[in-house]
C-alpha cells in the first residue's frame, strides 16, 4: 500500500511539538491515528481538534518507559483499525545539562525515554509487522546523534543509540519491513531546552528563537518516508534550519 490515506498509523510524542504536527499532517491526508502520550489533557485535544476537522485519531495516555504502554498503544490500533501500518517513536525529552551539574534524574529519563522508549516500541510492533508481512518502523532521533555539542552530551549519546538501533532495526527487518531515522534539527517547539537548568534552558530556547524550523517541515519529512511505494524504504532525512551550523 502506498501513500498515507487508509493507513494506521500510531505515533508517541503526539501531545505536543513535532508529534503534534506530524499528527495533523498525517490526518489531514487520510491516516488512521493513534496518539500516545503521557498529558491525558493535551493529548485530548489533539484527537479532538483532528477530529473535529474530519480526521481519524484516537488517543491512548503512554508512557514510552512503561512496556506495557506500547503494547497497549499497539494493540488499540489492531482493535479499532484491524492493523498497524506505521509506527513512529517520537516521544523525547531534552533536559540537557553538564556532567558536573549531577543530574542523574535527567540522565536516566533521556536514557529511559530514548533508547528503553524505543525498544519497548520495537518489541511491541514487530511482532505485528512480521505477522502482516508488512510495516514500518520511523525513529526521530536529532542532529545531535551526528554531532556531540556540550552540555548536550547525554541527549547527544541517546539520540546517536536511536541512530545505531534503527541501522541495526534495518539490517534484520527483511524485505517486508521499512525502517526510517528522521533527524530534526531545531526546531520550533516547548521541548527544546524543556526541563533543563539555567544558563542551558535560556541558550537553547534563545536558539531556537532565532533560528528554529517549523514542526510541519519534520511532520512532512516523517509523511515523505510514509508515502513512499511498499518496495522503497527511505532510511534516513536529516532535516535542519540552513543557518545551523
Ligand atoms: P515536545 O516537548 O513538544 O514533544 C515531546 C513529546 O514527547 C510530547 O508529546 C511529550 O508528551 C512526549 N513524551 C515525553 N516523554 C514521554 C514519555 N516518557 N512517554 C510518552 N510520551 C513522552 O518536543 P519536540 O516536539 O521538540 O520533540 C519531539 C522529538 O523530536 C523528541 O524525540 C526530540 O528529542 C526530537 N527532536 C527535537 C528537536 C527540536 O529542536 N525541537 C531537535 C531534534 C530532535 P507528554 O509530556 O504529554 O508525555
């Protein structure tokens, strides 16, 4: 099956930012959705607003760190939709920091988020997808899983697992199966910095107030790879602002 409209499509992150935007433009051109987040209100009015445009979406409150979770986002998408054609592993924090700065919470939720998040995503859907015989992974990791700028380290080493899972996701997933990365860089969205102590919260977000991209221009590279034909897997976009170095 190619192009978007018709497919079931669940998405992580689908609160807010990227996945929100990702989440309008896959709608507004026919996917069936279901949304995973934690914020059970702002998750709502997501599916509200798309539905009250005319689009399909569901929401189910997620957790990436919780396995069960993904199983659950998985398998809302297999009792409503009677399939899941793509998954796309957005959810992310960035409560970036210096090493000396001790912030292990930090730490263990990046780690926890991005690579734990992943992989629970990865054990609930391939499952699926090697069923069907079809299916496709889409993995948002970031610029800095190319190029490690401090205090950005632990999100930097994160993201660059995202980027070596998805390669290896790849390698194994067989003629059947479509893997993507999509890397943003900055982006205009409340994540960037979210949750980061000063001075790192106030350089990012003044950053990103001057040279951030929209979340539509990463929802449309993430639609790219989705709208490909069955046999053609786009492996990999790296989407960043022209004046990011
Ligand atoms: P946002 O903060 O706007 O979005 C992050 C989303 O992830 C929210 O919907 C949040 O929802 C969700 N989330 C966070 N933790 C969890 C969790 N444990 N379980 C489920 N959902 C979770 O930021 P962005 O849109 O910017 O970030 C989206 C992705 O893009 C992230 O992976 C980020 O690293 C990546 N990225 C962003 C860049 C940027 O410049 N903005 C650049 C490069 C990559 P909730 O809190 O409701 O759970």
């Amino acid at each position: 099956m190619s192009g978007i409209r018709g497919k079931v499509i669940a998405l992580t992150g689908a609160s807010s930012g990227i996945g929100e935007a990702a989440a309008t433009y896959l709608a507004e051109r026919g996917a069936c959705l279901v949304l995973g987040a934690r914020r059970q209100d702002r998750l709502n009015a997501v599916v509200e607003r798309i539905t009250a445009q005319g689009g399909l979406a569901v929401g189910v409150v997620v957790d990436v760190t919780r396995r069960d979770d993904l199983k659950q986002l998985t398998e809302t998408a297999l009792d409503r939709f009677g399939r899941l054609d793509v998954l796309v592993s957005n959810a992310g924090t960035m409560a970036v920091s210096s090493f000396d700065e001790l912030r292990q919470d930090d730490w263990d939720s990046m780690v926890s988020t991005h690579i734990t998040g992943l992989l629970n995503g990865i054990g609930a859907a391939l499952p699926v997808f090697r069923q069907q015989r079809s299916g496709q992974f889409v993995n948002i990791a970031s610029t800095a899983a190319y190029v490690v700028k401090s205090p950005q380290t632990v999100y930097a080493a994160t993201k660059t697992a995202v980027k070596v899972l998805t390669e290896g996701l790849r390698q194994e997933s067989g003629p059947d199966l479509r893997v993507t990365l999509v890397s943003p860089g900055f982006t205009d969205t409340e994540g960037v910095g979210k949750g980061a102590p000063e001075p790192a919260a106030a350089a990012l977000a003044r950053k990103r107030d001057e040279i951030a991209m929209p979340p539509s221009a990463i929802a449309s590279a993430i639609g790219y790879a989705i709208e490909q034909p069955d046999g053609i897997d786009v492996s990999e976009i790296v989407a960043r602002p022209t004046v990011q170095a």
